[in-house]
C-alpha cells in the first residue's frame, strides 16, 4: 500500500500536516546521531526536512546510523509535531519532523569532490568540473529557479502583448555585432562553414519583413571573443523584435517585461524608466552605462580654471583639452596623503598625466595646486563642483576622452571604497541618441557603434557622407546599476540607406551583396518601419540575484577561457572526422 503513497517534498510540510503517513524522495543532506537518535536532514528541490530514526526500530535505525552524505533515499514515516524546544524557527519545516517507518537506498554516493551542504562556496574550478554536484548546492537550485521563473515571465508578458515565439537557425551566415564567428565545417559543401549567430539580428529582421510585426525569442547567441572577466561564448538574450514603431513602443514592452522579471526577487520598480542622452552619460558620469544610485557626478570646470595661474589648467585648455572633476562629499578627512597618492597613481594608469586634489576642512582648502591657484580661486573651483568644508574633490584635466574615462572609473572606485552604493536601491536609465560610428584609429576606418543594420537619425541623413561621426543613432540602450543589460535601435528599412551606411563602414557595394545581398533583396519588397531590442538574459539574471559572475546563473557556463571542466570541450577529433569535413590541421595547430 505504501508504494502508491503520493510522494511529498520534503519542504512542503508543516504543523498542520502532524499524523500524516508521508513518503519522501530526495538526498541525505546531513546526518546527525545524538544519543543513539539518528537525525537526517532530507533534501529536494524544495529545501530540507528533519527525518528521525529511534535505535527501537533495530535495522531501520541501523541503516540509518550508515548514511552517507547525498545517498539518494526513500523514506517511509509519520509527520511528528517537534515539541517546544526542539522546533527550529530557521526551517521552514522546523515545526515538525518525519520519523521514519521504512527507508530504502535509491542510489549511493561515493566520497564526495564537493560537498553541496558545505557552508562554504568550492573553488570555481571544482565547481564547474563537478556541476551536477555544484547544482545541489542551494545558492545554485536559487538560480536556476529564479532563471526558470524569470524567462517564465517574460514569456508570458510578451504572449499577452500579442508577441510570437520563432525560432531561428543555429546553423547559418555571419551575422556581425562586432565579434569574431564560432564556425562549423561543412561535410557536404567541404571547403564551406556555417557561422553560429552572433544573434538573429538578420533574421529578425527578415520576419518583420516576412509579416510577423512582433517577433521574440529566448535566444542562444555565440561570440568568440577575447575573453574578458565576465563574458561567455555563448549566452542568452531575450531578442525582440516589432514592426511600425517608434523608440519609445519598444522601450514600453521592454519595461513591462523588466518591472515584471525584477518583481520576481521583490524589486518595486516602476515604469516609465528615465533617459539620458549618450553625450549627457559620458559628461555627467564618464561612461555610456551610468551608475544612478549614488551621486558624485562629473562637472566640467574648464573655462574658470584656463582662467587662472595654474599652468596645467591653462595648458589642458590651450591643447583643446577640459578640466573635469567630482567632489566626494565628506572624504577630506579620511583621505591620507598616501591614499590620495594611491588614487593620482591610478589616475595616470588610467591615461592621465596627474590628479589634482582639494581637501577643504575648517575653512580652510589644501592641495597641491593650492598655491599656484591661491586659495581663493581653489574655493571658487572645487565650489563650481559642489565641494564644501569637509569634503574631498578630484579633478582631472586632459583630452575630452580622457577625463571621460578617467573619471568614469574614479567615480565607480570612489563610491565602493566610500560605501555609497545602497544595497537595497536600484536605478535603471535609458540611454539614447548614441553615434552611429565609431572612428578606430589604428584600422583607420569608422565601425558601427552597435550594429550596422541601425538607423540613424532622419535629420542627419544627410550628413552620412559628409561627417559620419557628427550622425546620431536611433537606438537605446537600457542599464540597470551601471550595467548594461541591453540594447537596441530602430533598424534601416530603406535599401539605399541601407547601402549608404554600408559604404560609410567600407563595406562595398560588391562585398555588401554577397554577405548581406539577402537583407538588401528583402528590403526592396516592402519592408515594414521596424525596431527591437536585445536583453542580455544571463546579466539580469545575475542582477537580480546579486551574483557577481553570469556564471553562476548558468547550469553550464564555460570558463573565463572558453572551456569547459565539465565535458573537456573544446577537444580534439580524429583523422577520419577531419578527412570527412575536407580540413587538414597545419602541423602547429
Ligand atoms: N542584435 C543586437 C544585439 O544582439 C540587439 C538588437 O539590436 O536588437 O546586441
């Protein structure tokens, strides 16, 4: 009788279910024995619960008394209420206890490489080699739930706006967003290669061509970059795309799906999310991605200070240069003449020739430059900058680029060694009106700031030729605490502009056909208005659970390096593999 027992999880139970015969499934998470009593601590994807074996019931408690950590087991028993001070108010399940009439052995677990119930996090190598042990760990079953839940959500959000799940191909063209292609050999064209997408920007397109008007998918992308810290070869984006719209009806669904997916882990967040230009991020915080839950925010204070005695300033001006800075509110005392040392160093490993500091505390302003300015016109700076008694300001005078990411950095770095980033808050912005091109000095030549299928600004239509770096982009960024979660643009839908932007990036008319030629044939056959966006999945994801790396929101991330412990992907394969695909390996590969 008892095999057809309905099996409940372990974590479900409660007070109200004392007397109930229970059958329960799950891993040996710890055992305890006190006093002959052996305590098993019970787990499944729904948490922990208290299972008792009394040395009265012989074998059983025998049995018990040799589990070892994460045997799988079955258990037999009756919900006991755990009087008083026995209960444990830290568990859900704390009020009561299973005390078990039968127990049998599932699987066995030999000795462990990992122990998912440790309290402390393995080394991440350990980790990803042992995953499927890794996963047991609770931090990991947290993410894995609240990823499931999330791109739940979002899907349900985008099918109630009347959006169309489509998939599209793995195994296709080179779809550039400025990355290098994963590519797979052909066995029946030898010599050929599919790319894997870099994302289906080209195919979402196309749909929207081909009618679908509102496009998404949970869609895997690849990029073989050069791996910086926290990127993966291939990841996640919820990829949107709509036909006839403005910016602002795409930021619209983004936010519905963002208020919803964040509400998840009990963030409030409310809708419409503020804009800022991407001249105004670079001015005010030094970067395209600003950091809005903290303030020290960037002032220009050029023509005053060229205005003065201080050469550097006169000379950083005269050179076409500008004088910007920030006042860290309260910092003047706890800033040693050897930490302000440390922060000059940085200043000038990030590109600048110096900092210049002002420390004001009773009245009185100290610094380095103090003396060539005099004190009055020091006040009258760091003043522009909002700085009063007791308060620290940094300034930096250098190329517009320069100060920009100077500062940019020394903002971050300010606000964590300061502590001025509040846990509990989060801030995200829009952010608009980027350049379409991007000048690259060492190949001479403009690139698209995201991808070349973005359209720029009717007004500057005009000027694609004739000044490329003064065109505007209509596309959005979306950034949630100073990281970008994602991005999109209204597209081009005109094939001349279309080859006109292509021309601007060096790509010709010849080269434009033959990788692109399909895109230039849809859009002479009535291609929509259309625009969409791109939401890194894995970077919200993490956001939201405040983890550090992607990786520990992915089941199966690669390594930093592009590999993975697990598998031992990439490996090699044989003679016969590679005489089949037409390759041959040069001898130093
Ligand atoms: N395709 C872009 C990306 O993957 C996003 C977009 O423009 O929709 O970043």
């Amino acid at each position: 009788m008892e095999e057809q027992m309905v099996r409940t999880a372990c974590a479900t139970l409660r007070a109200d279910d004392v007397g109930q015969g229970v059958r329960l499934n799950g891993w040996v998470h710890r055992r305890r024995d006190l006093g002959g009593v052996v305590f098993i601590d019970l787990r499944d994807r729904t948490g922990l619960v208290q299972v008792v074996f009394y040395p009265e019931s012989g074998e059983l408690h025998a049995l018990a008394s040799g589990l070892r950590p994460e045997t799988v087991v079955e258990v037999f028993g009756e919900v006991m209420a755990r009087g008083g001070q026995n209960a444990n108010e830290r568990m859900p399940t704390g009020a009561i206890e299973v005390k078990a009439s039968r127990v049998s052995v599932l699987a066995e677990c030999d000795d462990l490489p990992l122990q998912p119930a440790g309290s402390q996090v393995p080394q991440e190598e350990t980790r990803l080699r042992w995953r499927f042990l890794d996963l047991r760990r609770e931090d990991m079953r947290r993410a894995l739930e609240t990823r499931s839940e999330v791109v739940r959500t979002i899907r349900e959000t985008l099918h109630s706006e009347g959006f169309w799940d489509i998939e599209t191909p793995m195994l296709t063209a080179s779809t550039p967003e400025g990355a290098r292609d994963y590519l797979v050999p052909s066995r029946v064209h030898p010599g050929h290669f599919y790319a894997l997408p870099q994302s289906p920007q080209l195919f979402k397109q196309l749909l929207m061509v081909g009618g679908a008007e509102r496009y998404y998918q949970v869609a895997r992308c690849f990029r073989d970059e050069d791996l910086r810290a926290d990127r993966q070869p291939e990841f996640t984006q919820i990829d949107i795309e709509m036909s006839f719209v403005e910016p602002r009806d795409v930021m619209m669904v983004t936010e519905k799906v963002i208020c919803r997916a964040a509400a998840i882990v009990g963030w409030e967040l409310s809708a419409p999310f503020p804009q800022m230009t991407w001249i105004e991020a670079m001015d005010r915080y030094g970067v395209d991605r600003p950091d809005l839950r903290f303030g020290l925010e960037i002032g220009d204070i050029t023509p005053a200070a060229a205005a003065s005695e201080f050469v550097v300033f006169r000379q950083a001006s005269q050179e076409g240069g500008v004088i910007r800075g920030f006042c860290v509110p309260g910092a003047a005392e706890s800033h040693s003449r050897k930490k302000l040392d440390g922060l000059t160093a940085r200043a000038r490993e990030l590109g600048a020739g110096g900092l210049i500091w002002f420390k004001q505390s009773g009245g009185k302003i100290s610094g380095p430059a103090v003396k060539a300015l005099g004190p009055e016109k020091a006040l009258e700076l760091t003043g522009a900058l909002g700085a009063g008694d007791g308060d620290l300001t940094l300034i930096v005078a250098a190329s517009l680029e320069i100060a920009r990411r100077v500062l940019g950095a020394l903002r971050l770095e300010m606000a964590a060694a300061e502590k001025m980033i509040p846990a509990d808050r989060h801030e995200l912005t829009w952010v608009t009106d980027f350049p379409l091109f991007e000048w690259d000095e060492d190949e001479k030549r403009y690139f698209a700031c995201h991808h070349p299928f973005t359209s720029p600004e009717d007004t500057d239509l005009d000027r694609l030729e004739s000044d490329p770096a003064g065109v505007h982009a209509r596309a959005y960024d979306i950034i949630l605490d100073g990281t970008e979660i994602g991005g999109g643009s209204i597209r081009i839908h005109r094939p001349d502009v279309q080859r006109r932007v292509f021309a601007a990036l060096g790509i010709g008319e010849e080269e434009a056909q033959s990788r692109f030629g399909f895109l230039l044939d849809a859009l002479r056959f009535g291609a929509p208005p259309h625009g969409g966006i791109a939401l890194g999945l894995d970077r919200l994801v993490a956001l939201l659970l405040s983890r550090d790396s992607i990786r520990d929101v992915i089941a199966f991330p690669k390594t930093t390096s592009a590999s993975c412990p697990l598998t031992s992907a990439p490996g090699s394969i044989d003679a016969a593999q590679l005489m089949e695909l037409g390759l041959r390996l040069r001898d130093d590969a």
